[in-house]
C-alpha cells in the first residue's frame, strides 16, 4: 500500500487480503502504515502521496533507464 501511495495513488485496493486474512486485518495493514509514516517522519497521508511519482523526479530519464534495465536483466538468463 505504502509503494501505491508514494507514487501518487489516492486509494489502494484491498479485498484480496480482506478475503484472505478477514476484516480485522484492516487494522494490521493502518498500524503498518503508521509505524512507516513515524519511522520516516510524516505526520498525515497527504505528506507523502505521490512523493515518488514520476513528477517529482527530478531527472525521470535516469528513473526510466533503470526501470527498462531492471525489466530486462529479469529476462536474460545469465547462466
């Protein structure tokens, strides 16, 4: 949820793990994310939605190149 939110996702699906682990895991899933906003210092949601998010790079370019190189080295079988 954490990734989701960084790079600017203003809601996160769940139901899956809902399903899975049952509603009280709700509560699981806001603690985690609460001892990560303490860990890194941001006091609401709105501190750190989209902080990741191709906008706030400042030269996407790079953040691209890595992203096609790690795409691609997952492909090759170096072995």
């Amino acid at each position: 949820m954490i990734k989701c939110l960084l790079v600017g996702a203003k809601a996160v699906q769940v139901v899956t793990t809902i399903y899975k682990n049952g509603p009280a895991h709700i509560e699981v899933m806001l603690n985690q994310i609460k001892n990560w906003m303490k860990q890194h210092h941001y006091g609401k949601l709105q501190d750190f939605i989209g902080k990741l998010s191709h906008g706030h790079i400042k030269d996407p370019v790079k953040y691209e190149r890595c992203q096609f190189m790690k795409y691609f080295s997952e492909l090759v079988d170096f072995s």
